[in-house]
C-alpha cells in the first residue's frame, strides 16, 4: 500500500473544525483540483475528479465503479449517488437555482453522454468546478445537499 497520501494545503476557515467536520458542496467546490489522489486519469475524468474533491469534502460514495484510491469514474453512478442523499433538493435547470451549490448532472440528448460538475450559482449565471460544462446540454439537474 503507497502512503503517499496528499493533503491539501490548509485553508482559511472560520473554524477548522467546523471544516473538517461537516461535508458540503462548498468545501467540494473550493478543493475541486482537476486531479486525483490516485494520479490516474481515464481520458474522461468528470466524475473521477469530481467524486475526489466530494470526498475529500467528507462525503462517502460507496458503490460503483472506482478508481485505484475509491473515487466513483462514471458520470450516471455519481449522479446515482447525489439523488440519494438524505434530504436532497432536486431542481431541473438553473432556472429555479438562483444562489448556492449544486451538484449538477447534464446529459446531451442525441447521445446519453453524461457529465457531472458543482455549479456556484448566482442569479442566473454560474461559476463551475468540474473538467468542464456544458450548460447548453438538454438535462440540466441540480441537486442540492
Ligand atoms: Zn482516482
């Protein structure tokens, strides 16, 4: 087993503890990195890269496909994961999502191709973390957590 285990550089919090303790789409946000801790990449990394910064935000993702070090690689698993989530809100575009963190699924139509990525959203425009995102695709899911 490597313990070459990366830790993220501390960062300003009110209180560290308050930080470490409770797991938010925030935190996920702001430790988004567009890597892994496993140093692998798929080719297409979207919910890899994502699933990473959940849990390094303090979520657990327990089933499906992972990488080396336990981080979810599909984009429709960790969408899966999200609608699960005890008290989630589920939203179906930006629309109604005119502040805070949402975990958002986005699908093209002509093809099912997935992508998962955290928007910040912010009175109809948004700011995102992900390795990309593709707001003009059909499915626009929000879900909040
Ligand atoms: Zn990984």
């Amino acid at each position: 087993m490597s313990t070459n285990v990366k830790k993220h550089a501390s960062k300003t919090v009110n209180s560290e503890s308050d930080f470490f303790d409770t797991a938010s789409l925030s935190k996920a946000y702001e430790l988004y990195e567009g890597k892994c801790t496993c140093d692998t990449s798929y080719g297409n990394d979207c919910a890899h890269f994502l699933s990473n910064a959940l849990i390094n935000a303090g979520y657990s993702i327990t089933s499906g496909v992972k990488c080396p070090t336990g981080r979810l690689i599909r984009a429709k698993e960790l969408r899966d994961w999200a609608k699960k989530m005890p008290n989630v809100v589920e939203r179906t575009n930006h629309d109604s999502s005119s502040s805070g963190y949402w975990f958002v699924y986005q699908e093209r139509a002509n093809d099912g191709q997935g992508h998962v990525c955290i928007h910040k959203e912010n009175q109809g425009k948004h700011t995102s973390v992900g390795t990309g995102d593709y707001p003009d695709w059909e499915v626009q899911t929000h879900y909040q957590f």
